[in-house]
C-alpha cells in the first residue's frame, strides 16, 4: 500500500507532495538531501531516497556528501546535516 500526504516545505514554503510506503516489513519515508554551497544555500535539486528510519538516512546521506554538506529533511523536518570534515574529506 502507497499512501500520499502533504507537507510544507521549508525551502521554497510550498505544500509537496510525501510518497509514504510500505515495503518489507517496515514503513518506507521519502527522505530529502540537499547539497548546500560554502554560504549553507541549497544549489540543486534534493535527491530523494526511501528509507526506513532516521538511521537509515542519515547512513545513506553519508554516501552523498562529496565538497559539499548535505541536509537531510524528511517532510517538514530537518533530520542532520553531514559535512566533507566529518568524513575527512574537507575542501
């Protein structure tokens, strides 16, 4: 079963559309990350994964950082910010 909600979102104060899931034997949430420049701006679009929990997230938010942080929001949200420095990849 997929079920659909709104929530507003932070960043461009709309309402977006929240795909919520079921997959396994846990509930999937539509995780957001944002890579933020040097002056902590969101500069592209939000990759969007499903993931079981905030654990999950933040694990797969780690695989994403590169020079840049990442936000990681799950609807209206903020869940952690992960940086180059915590991984020792500082610019």
């Amino acid at each position: 079963m997929i079920r659909f909600t709104y929530v507003s979102d932070p960043r461009s104060r709309r309402a977006t559309l929240v795909r919520i899931g079921v997959a396994g034997n846990g509930v999937m949430t539509d995780y957001r990350f944002y890579s933020l420049d040097e002056r902590g701006k969101v500069f592209t679009a939000p990759t969007v994964l499903d993931c079981r929990d905030d654990d999950e997230a933040l694990s797969q938010g780690a695989s994403l950082v590169g020079n840049y942080q990442i936000e990681i929001w799950e609807g209206g949200r903020r869940v952690g910010t992960l940086g180059p420095e915590q991984f020792g990849l500082g610019h």
